[in-house]
C-alpha cells in the first residue's frame, strides 16, 4: 500500500510513527516530536503533503522549516537532526541546521553552523545557496575577506543571484565606513581614496541587484548607508524616492524620503513625508514614532509608552512645542529632527537576520536621543571568551561633546551596550589597548575635553552606559544655527485691575537686513510668540513685512547711531497672571537670516503685598500733558540696546502697586534710586548687541573687571540669554544706601524726578555718588513715576540701576533692578 519513498522510510521512528495510535509506549522518541512528525505523515499518505516529485523526506523538510520560528530553535534542530538521522546525504537539513546555530550568537555555535554547511557543501558542491551560508558564517566569524570571495565566486558563476550581490556589496559598504573612520581619525588623504574605492565597488554590486530586481529592499537600505554616510545628500533622496516609487504606501520608504529632504534642506517636502508616513500608520505605530520616552524618560522607564491618555498626549505636545527652534515656520523642526532619527535607525541599525528594527537596538535608541555622534571609532578585541553568549569581539566608540558611549558586538553586527560616562568620570588608568585609540580621539576632539586627561570606561561597567543614558539630557542641534542672531529686547511688565500689561520691545540690526536687488526693499517676517507654562499659545503673531530701508538720521554721538543703526519695534500685550514663554523671532525673506529672542517670564503677583513693576528704560519719556494721570499720558520711547551717551539722560519707568492709605486716603512712600557697578562678574553682551548665536554658544560674556569680552567653555548646544530681573535678589545691602534725599509733596500729582534731581556727580575721591532717595505724597494705592538721570559724568561702562521703594505705612519694601552701558 505504502509508495516506495515510504518504503525507503521504514525505520524504528517510520514504524513508530505508523504506530503511533495503537503503540505509543514501544516508542523511545519524546512525545511531542512523534506527534508532529505523525500529523506529517499520516498528511502525507492522504496525498496532501507529496508533491509530485517529491519523497516523504522532502515534505518532512518542508514542514520542518514551516515550522522554524514558530517552535523554539531546539525544536527545529531537532527535527532537521531526525531527518538526517534517516538520511544522512540530506544536504538541505545541513544548511537549515547551520542557519539555526548562527543564531547562537556564540563562538561554539559559529563553529557548529561551519562543521553543518562543509556538509553541504560536500555533498552539492555547485549550490549557490550552501556556499552563500558559509560566506555569512565566515563573515560572522571575522573572516570577512573570506566571506567576501565566497559572494563574489557566486556572483560570477550565478550572475543573476541578487542575495550574492547584496552580500558583496555589504562587504564593500562596511568597508567603506571603516577607511571613513579611520581617515577621520589619522587625517589622511589615503583613507579618503580607499574609501571612494570601496564605495565603487558596493554601487557595483547593488545597483545590478537593483536592476535584477529593483523590489527588493535591501541593496536600498544598504546603498542608502553609504550615500547617507559620505553625506552625498542628493543621491540618497534619489535613491529613497525610487524605493519609494516601488513601495508607495511602504512607511519606512516615506521616512527615508523624508530624511533625505532634510538633508538637502527641503524642510516643507521632508515634512509633507513624515505627515504622509503618519497617515499611514495605526494609532499604536504613531504613538512609537512620535513618543518622547526616549528623550525624557521617567525615572525607571520599563518599556516605551505607546498609551494615547489625554495626559500623556499633553505631555508629548508640550515637550515637541518647548523644543521648536522656529516658531515662524509652518512645521516643528525638532519633531522632524525626530522622525529623521527614528528613519536613520530604522536603515543604519536594522537588523534583516532576525528582523529587529534599528530603533529597538541600543545604537538605534542612542542616535535618536543624541543625534549623530561628534567622533566614532572602531576596535578589535584581542580575545574574547569563548562561552559567551553575546561576544564582544568588537568595540564601538561613539563620542559626544561631553559624553561617550561605548558598544561591544559579536561579529555578525548584534551590538549592545558596554560602557559610558561623562567625561572625567571615570578615573582608573587606561589599559593598553585603550591608549591608541584615546590619543587618537584627544588629538581629534581637543574642544569637549580640553588638556585634562581622562580615562575610558572599562568593558565591565554595563549599567554604567545605561545610566549615562538615562541622565544625559536629549541632544539637539539647531539647523538653523549657523543663520541665527540675537535680537536685543527688553520686557517689562505692570499689573492691571484684571492682567498683565507686557511692554514688549526689540531692535533689528538694519545690517542684517538684505534688500531685494529687483526692488531695494528689505522683506521679512516678523513674529512673536506667548506660551503660557503648558505651551498653549496665548500670543501668536506674524506678518510679513516689506519697505525701503531707507538711510540712518544723523546722530549726534556714539549711543545714538548704535540705536540708529537698528529698526525699533515695540508691541503692547495683554495676558492674565501666570508663567510664560516668549519667543520673538524674524526670518529675512531673501538672506534666509534669523533674528531670535526667547526668555521665561514669570508674571505672578501678591496682591496683598506693597510691590513695585519692571523697571522700564526709555531713551525718552515724554508727556502729553502737563500733569499725566497714567501710562497713557506718556509716550516712551523704549531703548532695548540699554546704551546711552555721557551727553544723554537715561529715562526709567516704573510703577507701585498696593500702597496704603491712610484714614484720611493719603499714601507715603520712598524711593531710593542707586546707581553703581553691577555686583555680578560678567554680562552677556547680548544685553547691548545683537551677537551670532554660534558664537554665544561658548557663552562669551563680558568680563566687568576688565571690560573685555571673555569666551568660556561651551556648556550647551544652545544658550539662553538672560534678561533683566531681579533673580539675584538684593544688589545693594540697605547700608549701601546713601546719598541726596529729595521730598515730594505734591498730592501725587507729580510723577517725575528731572535730570538735575538725580545728577550723578563724582566725589572727591573719584566715587559715584549713587543713591538719590525721593520722599512721595500720594493719593493712590497704586501710582506711577519716571525719572531721567543726568549722567554727564559718568565714565564708559556697565551699571546697574537698582530701585528701592517703601511703603512708609507699612514698612514694607520691594526692589527692582536693570542694566545700562555708557559710551562715548
């Protein structure tokens, strides 16, 4: 009744398997293979399983490698070592056998898949697809020229293999990245040359695979490697758009295209990608790519969040608002900046031999929370241990400004991390095999590190990595960097019966502005932004602008062609109390330059409590009428740049607020106006200048001992500059304090100290004379006053304007301070 190919078959495990329902006892296999190995069977005698052609042993290899994945690697080896066990020239069972010991990722299994595909081999010498096994083998063992022969032999015997083409050209890709790091690390004109050569070579090969067979996505994602790497942009985005062109509605394909439009600096086309990629994906797959747990974890994150909360949502929002470099542009540029990471990963680290994408590897999650690596260095172990499941055969190095990672990967490209600090951290000595490869790095990176040595982290220190990856901050560089200026700005705020009044003003230097050569106009959008401390917008202005810059109004000294020199705007707002984020931004449309101011305001007051405004300072101050009433009876012309001539008057305004009355109604209050020399060591010039932001990136900031500017080490990729507050809290000890004192009793119908009231004057020893105190007699709980200084005589420099006031009922005091330069 039986076929011949089952006659063949009668062994014990052919007798046991017929027998399976009558005498399960007599059998000395285990259970569960008898079972399935049966089920094949009896399958196979109802003429379901045999093909024609094909013998039993080859429905039971079919069914063996159905099942690979499926049951534990165990299980499949086993079944494959019961078929050889039945017939030992079964070359097919080798190969399947030497794939599932690679995945070991152990030298012992390495050798055990090389004793299974010489097997093979032996038995069908002219089998492309055993000898392509031993070529992966080879390469997992290190023996990557071997592996490399091995491709090529059946590239030129089997010239329409894709499989033998794209291993070749991985050969030459990975070779590519390292002649690229060792030229970065050496400087040589050398390793440039043999790196174009091997790129050569790899676009040989994966370019013909392309044509064999251009839906075959992995010479895409290997080309797309080194073209990304050898930052030949263009090429990249040409090459992402035809994988894109085979695969529309292929996600990966989308992100790739997106990150090749940033890269060439199409911003609205790489955001139409990632918007196109998002469509596309579920609500869980969206929640991955656009979650922020990897930028800010929590303290013990077990597992990225991909929950869609209302809080949660919130939380994502705020962070990709808080860390948008432009405001004025229609799409968030860190949130591209993201998606283009997580494209990267997804085509640097992805892993095709078990399917594991790039984010999910520690490479992949390191790049999209540090972006791309300052320095990156490769190094060969000398040994290793034999038994270890997870070789570290070889070790990468990547370096930041201030950190390092370090990953340690068997050869078959499975890293992991192995080591990380801060610099400085780590103190031990170097080993030897360490030493090299630090002078090279110090020789190369002399701007994170300085002339102070430090040592590399030992192999051993495994969570030492992952907590430097877990507290380093996220790190993001500005694209728009090398274009951004600061804008000199000031801000002052004044309580209101129901919010605040924000007076916001800034300068736009007129030489950073580009005409139009058609037109003479200058054209650029002006923008201001208002976050409260959630990031909802509370302000959101833009407009586009165009005029002729038309030449600066003659100036009569030095302070006042600095403030010619620039275009003042000055805007009024009106926001409830609370905690804000200012953005004020201007982008020129025909230089693509970018004037940027940003600050954290805090408008939150005690209303129970005598308390003073901002101090507001005016190049002039002028009234309406001859006995104002309030703001707006004055008209001030703010000066943002805070710079005033020996031959003017600095204007200051301010207001009181919660004053108390009297029975009778009446208020009383003092204030001591004090002038001197700042108490801090240093300003940021961007408090008087517009500055390149680049430039203030080392925090150059100006030393007040010796009036130079000095440039400090770079703490942060960006810097915030600081605006006048009174964060230092109390300039001047009350016994500071000393100096004229002028009595008001005008009915609070005089709100203004003159010139000749607060003329600075110097003393027989050189010294300013600093404080001025005027007495008020008021009818006001909040009141108003502004002041003009004489300040004839006062030497070039930086001084601080600290106001002290007290409200004579009740004792109570409130101090505000700002900053001021002279120049002559």
């Amino acid at each position: 009744m039986l076929s011949n190919g089952v006659e063949k078959f009668s062994t014990p495990l052919a007798n046991c398997l017929l027998s399976v329902s009558y005498k399960p006892r007599e059998c000395t296999v285990k259970k569960q293979v008898i079972i399935r190995m049966g089920l094949i069977m009896l399958t196979c005698f109802f003429g379901t399983c045999v093909s024609k052609g094909e013998t039993t042993t080859d429905a039971l290899f079919r069914a063996a490698v159905e099942q690979v994945g499926k049951v534990t690697s165990k299980e499949s080896i086993k079944a494959f070592e019961e078929i050889i066990s039945q017939e030992r020239d079964y070359a097919p069972a080798y190969n399947e056998l030497a794939k599932l010991h690679l995945l070991d990722y152990s030298v012992n299994g390495r050798q055990r898949a090389m004793r299974m595909i010489q097997h093979a081999i032996a038995i069908d010498p002219n089998n492309a697809e055993y000898r392509l096994t031993r070529g992966k083998i080879w390469w997992a063992q290190g023996f990557r020229f071997r592996a490399l022969s091995q491709y090529e032999n059946v590239s030129e015997k089997h010239p329409d293999n894709t499989e033998a083409l794209n291993s070749a050209g991985m050969y030459w890709v990975y070779d590519f990245l390292e002649q690229t790091d060792r030229r970065s690390q050496h400087h040589s004109k050398d390793f440039k040359i043999f790196a174009q050569e091997a790129k050569r070579e790899a676009e040989q090969f994966l370019r013909k695979s392309i044509q064999l067979d251009a839906t075959n996505q992995r010479p895409y994602y290997l080309l797309g490697i080194l073209y990304f790497e050898d930052e030949d942009w263009s090429t990249f985005h040409a090459l992402m758009q035809g994988l894109h062109a085979q695969y529309p509605d292929d996600k990966n394909a989308l992100l790739f295209c997106g990150l090749g439009a940033y890269q060439i600096g199409e911003f609205n086309d790489s955001h139409e990608y990632y918007q196109h990629a998002l469509d596309l994906m579920s609500v869980e797959e969206r929640g991955l790519l656009e979650s922020i747990d990897l930028l800010v974890p929590k303290q013990d994150p077990v597992s990225r969040d991909t929950t869609q909360t209302i809080d949660a949502l919130l939380e994502r929002e705020m962070f990709w608002k808080s860390q948008d470099p432009l405001y004025l542009s229609d799409f968030n540029e860190r949130k591209m900046e993201h998606f283009g990471r997580m494209a990267y990963s997804n085509l640097r680290f992805k892993r095709f031999s078990d399917s594991v994408e790039g984010w999910q590897t520690d490479m992949g999650k390191t790049y999209i929370k540090f972006g791309r690596y300052r320095r990156r260095m490769l190094k060969y172990k000398k040994s290793w241990n034999s038994q270890e499941a997870l070789s570290g055969a070889i070790m990468e190095f990547w370096y930041y400004e201030k950190f390092q990672f370090k990953f340690c990967g068997s050869t078959d490209d499975i890293w992991h991390f192995c080591g990380g600090s801060w610099y400085g951290v780590s103190t031990r000595p170097m080993q030897e095999e360490e030493t090299s490869a630090f002078k090279d790095y110090r020789e190369g990176i002399d701007f994170a590190m300085g002339q102070t040595n430090f040592a590399l982290l030992p192999s051993t220190l495994k969570e030492a990595s992952h907590h430097t990856f877990r507290k380093t901050e996220q790190r993001f560089v500005d694209p728009y960097l090398k274009r951004k200026y600061t804008l000199p700005y000031q801000v002052a705020a004044f309580e209101e019966r129901d919010s605040v009044r924000v007076e916001l003003s800034y300068m736009i230097p007129k030489d950073r502005l580009e005409s139009k050569p058609e037109t003479g106009e200058v054209s650029f959008w002006d923008g201001v932004f208002l976050f409260d401390e959630h990031w909802n917008d509370v302000y959101n202005y833009r407009k586009s602008v165009s005029f002729p810059l038309l030449p600066p109004l003659p100036a009569e000294n030095a302070a006042a062609r600095h403030r010619n020199d620039h275009l003042l705007i000055s805007r009024m707002l009106s926001v409830p109390q609370g905690n804000y984020h200012l953005s004020v931004e201007l982008l020129d449309q025909t230089s693509g330059a970018i004037g940027i101011a940003r600050d954290e305001e805090q408008y939150v007051y005690d209303v129970e409590s005598f308390h003073l405004s901002d101090l507001l300072v005016g190049s002039n101050i002028q009234a309406r009428n001859a006995l104002p009433e309030g703001r707006d009876d004055l008209i001030i012309t703010p000066n943002p740049v805070r710079t005033f001539s020996q031959s003017e008057s600095v204007f200051i305004y301010l207001e009181l607020y919660d004053l108390k009355r009297n029975d009778f109604g009446n208020t009383q209050y003092e204030i001591s106006y004090t002038i001197g020399k700042p108490e801090v060591d240093v300003l940021s010039p961007a408090l008087f200048t517009s500055q390149n932001v680049i430039d203030t990136m080392g925090k150059t900031e100006i030393d007040l001992h010796s009036g130079q500017a000095t440039h400090t080490a770079a703490e942060d990729l960006q810097t915030r500059q600081s605006q006048d507050n009174d964060v230092f809290g109390s300039v001047f000890a009350d016994s500071d304090i000393w100096g004229e004192t002028k009595v008001y009793t005008s009915g609070g119908q005089v709100h203004y100290i003159a010139a000749e009231g607060l003329k600075i004057k110097r003393s027989k020893d050189g010294d300013l004379t600093r404080t001025v105190t005027a007495d008020y007699d008021g009818n006001r709980e909040d009141d108003f006053t502004y002041l003009q200084i004489d300040v004839n005589q006062v030497p070039e420099g930086i001084y601080q304007l600290t106001v002290l006031a007290k409200d004579k009922r009740t004792d109570q005091t409130d101090r505000k301070y700002v900053y001021f330069r002279i120049i002559d």
